[in-house]
C-alpha cells in the first residue's frame, strides 16, 4: 500500500485496538462482489469470532478435506493473525474455492453481491449442519454415548423427524417472519413461518428503510382472479395477506431491491433511488409488537449505471470509526460521508453509488456464542 498504507497506519494506531486488522483484498478480475462482502463479514463481529474459533478448533485441513468454510477460516485467520495493522491480502484459495463451488462465479462477468452472500451463507450453514449430524451418536457407532456433548439425548430415533440442526450461522442470521392470510368470509387467519438469513426489500423514490420495511409489513387484498382457497369454507375466498417479522435475527442484512425488470425495455434496470438508511433502526411491525434496536456495522456499495456492469466498494463501522474499503485500498471516512451512499434524489444524477447490501446488529440481545 505504500505511503498511503504508512499514513492508514498511522492515523490507526492512533484511534484503534492494537489487535485489529484493516486489511484491503486483492481483485483477481471482477472479483470485487466477493471482497466488499467479506469484509462486511469479516467486521460482523459474532460471525467473526465464530469463524476464528472453528478454525482453531480443527484438524489441519489438506487439499482432499477443503471446502468453503475451511477456506474462509483460513482467510480470516490470516488476516487476523497479521503483524501489521495494515496491507493487502490475496483470497486466492477461497475465491478458487468459490469458482469450483459454483459455476455461476467461474466466469470474469460482473457477479451480483447479495447472489454471492446468500450462496455463501447458505453454503457455511449447509457444511456446519453436515459437520454437526456426522458427529452425533448413531447406533451403528458404539463408540458414541446416548447422550452428546452438552449431556442431552439425541432426538431421533426410527419414526421420529429430526429437527433441522442449528449452525452458529443460523444463530447469527436466521430471522423468521410469518406470513398471515385472513379469510374474509369466515375470518379464520393462516398463518406459515418462513425463514430467512436476509430481507429483500421493495424500494421508492426519497425513502427510507422504515418505510420500506413498513411496506414489507403492509396488508394485501387478495379477489379476483388472487382468491385464497380457505380450507374452513372449502372453497375460494376473498382474503387479506400480510407478512410480519415473528423473530428478528441478531444480525439483520437487508438487501435492497436496486434491480428491475422492465418489460418495455426487455431488460434489468438500476433504480438509483434515494432510500436513506439511518445508523441506528429501531425493527418495529414485529409479531409481538416490541421494537428491536440495530445499529448499522456496515454497507455493501453498488458503483454503476446497470446491474450488468459496475463495482462493489464496502464501508464498514469498526471501534465508532467508518473505513471505506475498495478491493486492496483502505481508508478512514467521517461518519457523515456514509449518507452520500443513500441513493440519487434525482433519477438522472452523476451519483452513481448506491447502498444495496446492509448489516445491522442488534442492540438488546445478549452476544451470540
């Protein structure tokens, strides 16, 4: 990084722990939709901390037992474990590991950043949950106790079905929302819970992420040719649907909805449109109705005109100090510099970064282990 990587160093050593790392990544050709989501990742606290206690917890890995988490460990553990406070890192394995993984990243096209996170943490959950039901007592194993390592017994046996395991992945970001569909005829409310690790949102023009998340939550008439099938009446029936957060996540990643179809011109097009994300959110609209404080800890950015073509830079928020991080370049920003991401006022303008990814934690939650 040279001088400009001195000077960051300085300008840390001043203001921040003397055990954490600003570490820009290496762009190995259109590969910064991965870098500007791992380093959002990488200053997620919980997530963080669980990555690097997996990782230490595990057998030295070769090349036959690599999979993605391995190679994220051993990228977080990498950058952590640095003796300088600053540099530049190459994720050459994981990005490797990522292009193997899955074909829709092999190619040098311009990649979309929240495909990227959902595959990615998807991916860990999956591998985790496999890692985990491998390790439990099976009865061909007689080796394992009846009871596993906290001292509960294992639930299953023949019959019964088994409950989906819980990964420190799930911990962190698995929120659910419950989607309510009310008969109008007889009134009777169906109610199905869904699972998330993200909330894609709707945007407008001059918004912001309350009310985008108050449109998220707002009742829908279902008549005509939308009747819901009531199975109290038997029958179709005009019906109202509403979708409410039963159980907010410790992390909330909202993604906004930047790209649209349009039919008229037969193609994707960016809305650049101002939505205004505030640093601290208060997640209201909730099925028991008490507001849930976040505080937002980083911002994946959109740079371009189209969602064909373009740049992913990441702000992050690390000891009450914002970093503006583009692939292996590093620097400090002022905390109101974060609103020039909010979006375009305008529908021409030559603003053309836009917020699109967005991590909050929460405030009033006991820290995840």
């Amino acid at each position: 990084m040279g001088a400009t990587g001195s000077k960051l160093e300085k300008a840390l050593g001043d203001q921040f722990p003397e055990g954490e790392r600003y570490f820009g990544l290496e762009n190995f050709g259109n590969t910064c939709y991965c870098n500007s989501v791992l380093q959002a990742l990488y200053f997620c606290g919980p997530f963080r901390d669980n990555l690097l206690k997996y990782y230490a917890n595990i057998k030295p890995v070769t090349d036959a037992d690599e999979n993605l988490l391995t190679c994220l460990a051993d990228l977080f553990t990498q950058i952590s474990s640095q003796k300088r406070k600053t540099g530049v890192i190459a994720p050459k394995k994981f990005v490797h590991r990522v292009k193997k993984e899955n074909e829709l990243f092999r190619s040098y096209m311009h990649q979309d950043a929240h495909e990227f996170l959902n595959f990615l943490l998807n991916e860990l959950a999956e591998i985790l949950a496999k890692e985990a039901e491998a390790e439990k007592p099976s009865p061909d194993n007689p080796s394992l106790s009846e009871k596993g390592s906290n001292g509960v017994k294992s639930p299953l046996e023949n019959g019964v079905k088994k409950e989906p395991v819980e990964t420190w992945v799930h911990k962190n970001f698995k929120g659910i929302v419950t989607n309510e569909t009310k008969c109008l005829c007889c009134e009777t409310v169906t109610a199905r819970d869904e699972t998330y690790l993200d909330l894609s949102l709707d945007i407008e023009q001059n918004s912001s992420i309350t009310s985008c998340l108050k449109n998220f939550s707002s009742t829908e008439t279902l008549n005509a040719d939308d009747k819901f099938f009531c199975d109290k009446c038997c029958s179709y029936q005009e019906a109202q649907k509403r979708m409410k957060i039963k159980k907010p996540p410790h992390i909330l990643v909202i993604h906004l909805k930047r790209f649209k179809y349009i039919e008229s011109l037969g193609r994707y097009k960016k809305l650049s449109y101002r939505v205004v994300f505030p640093l601290e959110l208060k997640l209201s609209n909730t099925v028991e109705d008490v507001d849930s404080e976040y505080s937002l800890f980083a911002v994946v950015v959109h740079v371009g005109s189209g969602p064909n073509h373009g740049h992913y830079v990441s702000l992050v928020k690390s000891h009450d100090h914002w970093l503006f991080f583009d692939d292996e370049n590093v620097e400090i920003i002022d905390e109101p510099a974060v609103q020039t991401f909010f979006g375009s006022a305008q529908e021409y303008s030559s603003n053309t970064d836009h917020g699109y990814i967005l991590f909050y934690e929460r405030q009033d939650t006991a820290k995840i282990t």
